[in-house]
C-alpha cells in the first residue's frame, strides 16, 4: 500500500471555511477604490463635455499613444497659427496612427484646451466613470450582505 501514488495531474480538494467578515471586507476596499476611480474620472469627463461649445478645427495626430491617459498630441490651425495640444484625459483613439486625421474642437480664447469631436459628450472618461461607480454600489451592497451574514451565523451559533 505504500507503493500507491497518484496520477499524474490529480488534483486533491481541501475544504475552505468561508469567512463572511473577510469576504465583507474585501468586498468594501474594492468598492471604496471603485469609487475613488470614479470620482477622479468625473473631472475628466466634465472637461470633455466644456468643450461642445467649442471651435471646431481639422487636426492630425501629431503624436500617438494611450490616449485615455493624455499622452496622444493633436496639431491644427487655430487664430493662424499652428498649435500642437495633449488631448485630455479620457480622450478616445486608441487605434489611431500618427498623421492620422480627425476634427477637435478648442477653446476659442485657448487653442491648447483641445478635445476629439467624438469625446465631447464626455468620451470614455464618461463611461468609465459610471461603470466603476455601479461597480462599487455593487460591491457595496455585496459587502454588506456578507456583513449580515456573518452576524446571523455569529448569533445562531450561541
């Protein structure tokens, strides 16, 4: 009977006591990050959405990279003279090549103040802001019904 091993990728089970109180805490630091996230896109998208009312310009990529993190640069002719501006925060074009053509929009009074026609209504930043805000009421709520539960198990125990 020594001689008895396993097959090879067996695999062996171990039962895990849950813990209702560690889940409930869990689930809260999450929801409070979710909601950090959140509140720190809505600046972001509330600068995408001033610019509606903006002056609208052709413009090329003039530099590509993540531009949901700011780092995508635009250059277009504006009061005639040519300006080269970091699209905000939020921005969409993930896909775009450098040279590529778009339409911006920039504040009249400020041609560096500049955002993608598309992210006007608030872009990405937007979206993101709202899915990790439901994100975190939904961690939320589950955070407390684990909390509940834990004290239910606690006071049927004694």
């Amino acid at each position: 009977m020594d001689d008895i091993t396993d097959p090879p990728g067996a695999q062996h089970w171990v039962r895990v006591k849950p813990r209702p109180l560690a889940a409930a805490g869990t689930g809260l630091c999450v929801a409070l990050l979710l909601a950090a996230l959140s509140l720190l896109l809505l600046p972001a998208a509330q600068h995408l959405r001033s610019l509606q009312g903006g002056v609208q310009a052709p413009a090329t990529l003039h530099e590509a990279g993540p531009c949901i993190l700011g780092d995508c640069r635009v250059k277009f002719e504006a009061n005639e003279r040519t300006v080269v501006a970091n699209l905000p925060v939020g921005s969409s074009g993930g896909k775009r090549s450098v040279g590529d053509r778009m339409t911006v929009r920039y504040q009249a009074d400020d041609p560096r103040m500049v955002a993608h026609e598309d992210d006007v209504d608030g872009g990405g930043a937007a979206a993101l802001a709202m899915t990790s805000g439901v994100g975190a009421l939904a961690f939320l709520l589950m955070s407390v019904m684990a909390a509940v539960h834990a004290v239910r198990q606690r006071h049927s125990r004694r």
